[in-house]
C-alpha cells in the first residue's frame, strides 16, 4: 500500500501540467518527468516485480515506465510537434493506471508468475520483452494523442475554443503525432512478433497454435498497418484515423495487461 502511495504523488507533478495556462518545454516539466520516472523505479524497487514477470501489476508499472521514459526522451530531444503540451494528459493516464495497478496489487496471487528458466536465459526473451513496452509504449502516447485530436476538433467545429483544446497540441500537429507514432509502433512490433515465435520454439510449443495474447497481438497489427496504409494511398483523416488507433491501443492492452489480468486473477 506505501508503494502504491508513493507511486501516485510522484505522478502528481507531471499530471498538474494539464492546469498550467500555456504549457512549456521548461524545468518544471522536466523535473515532473523525472520525479514520474524515479518514483515508478522506486516502487518497482519495493515490489520487486520483475521485468520478466507474467504478473499484472508489473505489467501495467512496466508500461507506465516505458510510457514515461519514452515522453520524456521525446520533451528532451524535442519531439514531434509540441508533444510537451501532452504531458498532463500522459500524467492522468499512467495515475489511471498507477491507481488500477495499486488496488489490484492487495489481491496479487500468491504463486510465482515468472517464467521459466529455458525461456529466461534466452535472449529472445528480452528483445520480445523491450519490444513489447516500445510498441505498447508509443500506440499509447498515439492513443493519447487521439483523444487531443477529438478535444481540438469539438472545440474548432463548434468555434468555441475552450481552456483545455488551448493547452493542446493543434490539429495538424495531434494528427502528425499519432499517425507518426503508428508507424514506429508497426516497425517494433514487426520485432516482437518475430521473437515471439522464437520464444515458441525455445518451449517447445507450436509455431501454428495462436493463443489470446498473439491472436490479438496479431489483430492490433493487422489494424495499424491498415490505417498506415489507407492514411498513404488516401486522404483519411480526422475521427476515422482516431478509431484506428483507438481500436490498436484496445487489442494491445487485451494482449499485454488483458491477458495477464484475466491468467491471473480469473482463470488463476
């Protein structure tokens, strides 16, 4: 529970941004960045949820890690158009899940989620892992990137621009975002794909058999690489590209947490 705790006032700070009257690439931002990623290390530290564990509090501490370290490189490196006028939205998304993570933590199962040693000393094992936070990592950020879109929109149609479509990103720049991250999203997820069948092969397991998380996996690739590829050979914009990728960060997060949630909580 103390980890819990301390793991939503450390997202507090990056969450505060979306009250900030004109968002800034500053020091404030970057120390609420920092503060986000050392406080979810930290409880990662208490709980000792590995990074290879099958558990779903550490899957969603996990991704909500990747989330941030991945932002905050991006505010650093001064990422695609304006993303630092995200943060506030970014920082309610991963207390939703930092919150999520903390009640069902009291209620994780007693037996051990990791995986087995063959799989463990594979190498196969941490690409597919690195793979799957990068890929859950950006279709989140897209996802979030969507939801501005829809914000800015509403806002635009009805010309009544409002303080909250103010501190976001414009339009354009909310539909370069997630069209952009998409196709990053789709290269990795190429990756971890293939390594997911590897690791098949280290346990001895059928390549041909499509369990839930592949199957969905699958699906949310099949899904990207259709919006990508209307987006190039034709004009689709606006709350068709967001169902996209809306519908992508859905299959992802049934095939990441999802599967875990219902492995260890309703069938274990």
């Amino acid at each position: 529970m103390l980890a819990a705790v301390l793991h939503i006032l450390c997202l507090l700070p990056l969450t505060t941004q979306i009250m900030r009257r004109d968002p800034q690439r500053d020091v404030w931002l970057f120390t609420s960045i920092c503060i986000a990623a050392l406080g979810t290390v930290v409880v990662l530290g208490l709980t000792g949820e590995e990074v290879q564990s099958r558990g779903f509090t550490a899957a969603l501490h996990w991704s909500e890690l990747s989330v941030i370290l991945i932002f905050g490189g991006l505010v650093i490196c001064k990422g695609p158009k304006q993303i630092w006028r995200l943060a506030g939205y970014i920082g309610g998304y991963l207390l939703l899940f930092g919150g999520i993570a903390g009640f069902f933590n009291v209620f994780e199962p007693v037996f051990d989620p990791s995986v087995s040693e063959p799989v463990l000393y594979s190498g196969w094992l941490w690409v597919h892992i690195g793979t799957s936070l990068v890929t859950y990592a950006l279709v989140t950020l897209a996802a979030i990137a969507a939801m501005a879109y829809i914000v800015q929109e509403n806002a635009l149609k009805n010309r009544r621009p409002n303080r909250w479509s103010r501190r976001l990103p414009p339009l354009r720049d909310s539909e370069y975002t997630l069209v952009g991250f998409l196709k990053w999203s789709a290269w990795v997820l190429v990756v971890g794909i293939f390594t997911g069948f590897a690791l098949r092969q280290v346990e001895d397991q059928s390549l041909f058999y499509l369990d839930h998380k592949m199957l969905l996996t699958l699906l949310g690739f099949a899904v990207i690489c259709a919006l990508i590829f209307i987006h190039e050979k034709s004009t689709l914009r606006g709350r068709m590209a967001v169902r996209f990728v809306l519908g992508a960060w859905l299959l992802l997060t049934l095939a990441f947490p999802g599967v875990r949630f219902v492995s260890g909580y309703l069938i274990g």
